[in-house]
C-alpha cells in the first residue's frame, strides 16, 4: 500500500467516520476551494482507497456482530440476563437504575429468535400438519371420484356418454329457447 501524507490519512480516517468527504477534507486541514473541487480526486486516489478498504475491513471483524452473537444477546435479553439503564425521577433530581428487560421485550426477543428457527415454532408445525391433511384430503377425494367414474361405467357401459352427450346438447338447445324465443331458429 502506498505511503499517505498525514492530511490523507487524517482525511481517510475522518471520512470513516462521517462518511462526508467535504467534511473531512477540511477537518484533515485541506483548504475549503481544496476541498471543494478535489473531492472526487481524493476520493479516487489509490492510496486513500486502499487505506479506506483496509480499515473498513478491520472494523468489520472486530466490531460488528456476527449472527452467534445476536442470537446470543437476544437469549439474553429473553432470559432477563441483561439489565437497562433507566433514569428514575425522584423529587427534581434522577437516579440511575438498572433494570431487566420487560415482558414485552422479552417476548419480542423471543419472537426474533424463533424467526430464525421456524422448524421449533409450534404455529409453523400446526400449519404444516394443516397442510398435509389437505393433501390427504384431496388425494382421497381424487380416487373416490376415480372409483366411482369406475363403477358407473362398469354399471352403465360405454353408452353412458354418449347418453349425456345428447344430454348436454338437449340442455344447449332448452336454454337457446330461453334466449331467441322460437326453436325453429334454434339448430341443434
């Protein structure tokens, strides 16, 4: 990585934290018409770029969580092992109190936990059991219509459809009368 001047490094740093490169520019000490027109030059150096990811990175590792340990403070604050700080007003003047988390609270970390387990959610297993007595259900409706189609047709023959075919167009025609009036206009 290429060396950086101490207002590039102070600039980098600053920019880190605020995110405002103008501001940063000018807190690392570069003039405000500097600042003003080499934003997008100090931005773009290489040098600066590389320093930025580097700590960017650094700080990625150590100080954001990781998923163990958001879960980990969640079972924490379910459990009622972490303490607040609340302020309680006594007279004019506040005292400093800690104190677990409510209720709510709790059952809203619980809530949190638990989206990232749905196979330990009771309601989740409910509408799965559902799901799968629907099926059951619509597996055996489909084979007692097939076992009937079967019947009737051992019981009636093949003449069946023919004889609600003209069933079918006897019905057609009823309700063309209903429509033109006359079954002379009605062909069927």
């Amino acid at each position: 990585m290429k060396k950086l001047t101490p207002k590039q490094k102070a600039f980098a740093d600053e920019y880190i934290k605020s995110g405002n490169a103008y501001q940063s520019a000018i807190k690392a000490g570069y003039s405000h018409k500097y600042a003003n027109n080499n934003i997008s030059k100090l931005l773009g150096n290489v040098g600066i770029k590389a320093y930025i990811d580097a700590k960017m990175a650094e700080i990625e590792s150590h100080k954001i969580a990781d998923a163990k340990e958001v879960l980990e403070f969640l079972t924490a604050v379910m459990r009622g092992e972490t303490k607040e700080t609340v302020f309680v007003q006594f007279g004019k003047s506040y005292a400093e109190e800690k104190k677990e988390a409510d209720m709510k609270t709790r059952i809203s970390a619980a809530k949190e936990i638990m989206k990232r387990y749905p196979g330990n959610d009771p309601l989740v297993a409910e509408q799965v059991r559902k799901l799968k007595a629907d099926a059951d259900s619509a597996e055996a409706k489909a084979m007692l219509n097939a076992f009937e189609v079967q019947i009737r047709q051992e019981e009636f023959g093949t003449d069946e459809d023919e004889v609600r075919t003209d069933d079918l167009a006897s019905a057609v025609a009823e309700g063309m009368k209903g429509v033109f009036g006359d079954e002379d206009e009605i062909e069927a």
